[in-house]
C-alpha cells in the first residue's frame, strides 16, 4: 500500500532541477537496481524541504546519498541505517520513520511539522562516501553556504565529521557546535553542528549515541 501511493507523487525540491518521481515506485530494490544508480548524476536524490516559506529550526545535510537511497529517492534509507532511529530516540520525530522504501507524505509533513529538512553535501550517489574527492566536497561547501540566504535555517547540522573537514577546510574540527566565524560566508544567526555519519559503518557509534548528539542540537 505504501509503495503505491508513492508511485503517483514526485518529491517537492526548491532547487532547479524537477523532482524526481519515487524511481522504484515504492518497491525494495534489487542488486541490479542498486548498480544503476552508481552513476555521475549530480541530482540523484532530491531535497525534503517545504516549498510554502515554512520556517526551518533545523536543516540537516548528509554527505551525499548512498546508492540505496537514489534508489528509493529518501534520506538514509538503506536499511541498518541508524539515522532514523536515532532521530526517534532523541525525540525529534514522533514516532520511527520508515523510508527503505521512500517518504510517505505523511512522513514529510511531520518533518515540516516539526520544522526539519534534509539535504546533502554532494547530490551524486556513491556506495561509500569516501568515493567523493576534495573538488567535489569544496564545491559542495560553498553551495550550501550559498543556500543559506534563502533557506534560513534557525540551525544546520552536517552528518559526518570527516568530509565536514575537507569541504569547509577544517581539518582540526571535532563533532558538536562549529566556530562559523572560520567559514567564509556563513551567515550570522544560524549555528552550525556536525553530528556523526550515521550509518552501521561507523562501530564508533549506536542509537543511543548517536541519540545523545542529537539532543545536544536542538537543546533537548
């Protein structure tokens, strides 16, 4: 049922670039599928932010999606994934947001409700993030200081300490609350946290942790 749903609707992105409808229709993806979405487009996954000028507490940008995520067009969607998870622990969601199949509406109208968005550093999908070079990861840095004018988030948090440092150039940043005045841009008013990368890949951190960092951001 819910990938049925999904099949009729194309995710709402205030970027140039038309939203992509659900490329699987809501169905699990196949190893096959998967390999397709290894590719060099630049616009593999699109936003989940408001379209009607509804003010944004927090703005959080992964790193760039993952080839599971292209395929079903949703943030941190590969299962195992404790982005999710974490985001409910924390208590930044109401209840635990399934998207290894995409976002139901229902799913991004409780994000808006609640004033969170989600981008990324870098649109195009990769099986690790680390696939991404320093060109790709600066230019990604100055585009999203640049989005900042007309997103105005009351805060951003980067999701991976290790390209935060290379795309911003900061190569002695740790996790937490980052110094924007050493970011050429950064607009006054909107702090700036980097959370860790939440995926099983990291065994330095778990739900609980990762949890933990999140409530340090919005204050809980």
């Amino acid at each position: 049922m819910k990938g049925s749903r999904q099949a009729t609707r194309s995710r709402r992105s205030i970027d140039e670039h038309e939203a992509t409808p659900f490329p699987l229709a809501g169905d699990k993806p196949s190893k096959s599928d998967l390999a397709r979405f290894a590719s060099d487009n630049p616009d593999a996954l699109d936003d989940v932010l408001p379209s009607d000028g509804q003010r944004l507490r927090l703005l959080i940008v992964g790193v760039n999606p993952g080839l599971w995520t292209a395929a079903v067009n949703a943030p941190f969607a590969r299962p195992g994934n404790r982005f999710w998870p974490a985001l409910h622990r924390a208590g930044l969601t109401e209840y635990l947001v399934d998207a290894s199949r995409g976002l139901s509406e229902h799913d991004e109208a409780h994000l808006f409700a609640r004033g969170i968005g989600i981008t990324n550093l870098v649109g195009r999908a990769t099986v690790r993030a680390d696939e991404l070079t320093t060109a790709e990861l600066t230019a990604a840095a100055a585009h999203l200081v640049a989005r900042l004018d007309s997103l105005r988030p009351q805060m951003v948090a980067i999701a991976g300490i290790t390209a935060f440092r290379t795309a911003f150039a900061q190569p002695k940043a740790v996790l937490g609350r980052q110094n924007t005045a050493l970011i050429e841009g950064w607009p006054e008013g909107i702090e700036l946290w980097v959370v860790p990368q939440p995926s099983g890949l990291n065994a330095h951190e778990n739900i609980d942790s990762l949890a933990a960092k999140w409530r340090a951001v919005v204050g809980i």
